[in-house]
C-alpha cells in the first residue's frame, strides 16, 4: 500500500515501510484489502473521530481496532502516518509498543 494523496479529503495517507514489508505481509489477503478500504475511505476524512488517542508514554499517538487488528497511527496536520497494523493480540505488549511508536516514529 503506497503513500495516498486523496487532495480534497485533506490528508496525505502514509505507511512506514515496517508496515508495508513486515506488518501487512502477516496480514490475509482479503482482510488487508478490508483495511485499505477503510483507511481510504472513511478513515482518511477524519482519523480523529474514528481513532482513540493513547495515553501516558504514548500521548500523541492514536489506536483504531478494525476486527482483529489494531492500527496505531500519528497525525502530523494534514497527513496520517500508520506506525503499525498489528493483530490484537501482539500490539499491547510493552516491547511491541516501543518497537511500533517510538522506533518507527522517526
């Protein structure tokens, strides 16, 4: 999944190249087209409604559960940079999240 430009939405769409060659590898076909769809979709117009901010060491970055996967993500204005697309499971544990947030922030 490439880096979106959709103009009159107002936000540019970006993955960290984590995502894209390890993250979404892991993913199912058919449920990697599911979140594409609903990050290009309803997602990209407003990431701040559909997304939960986290807290304490994680403040500034934002969480969004699609099923059996959580997105983590940050916005910088106008463009959203997905951190990590990770099953349920896997995300929460305290290495996964410094390894998704703060390593792949930069």
């Amino acid at each position: 999944m490439p880096q979106r430009d959709l103009g009159e939405l107002g936000y540019l769409l970006k993955y960290h190249p984590f995502v894209k060659n390890h993250d979404l590898p892991k993913i199912e076909p058919e449920f990697r087209e599911k979140i594409k769809k609903f990050l290009e979709s309803k997602f990209i117009k407003a990431p701040q409604i559909y997304g939960e901010p986290l807290r304490g060491t994680f403040k500034g970055f934002w969480k969004q559960r699609l099923g059996e996967y959580v997105i983590t993500f940050k916005v910088n204005g106008r463009e959203i940079v997905i951190l990590a697309i990770k099953h349920r499971k896997d995300i929460f544990t305290p290495t996964s999240m410094t390894e998704s947030l703060k390593e792949r922030h930069d």
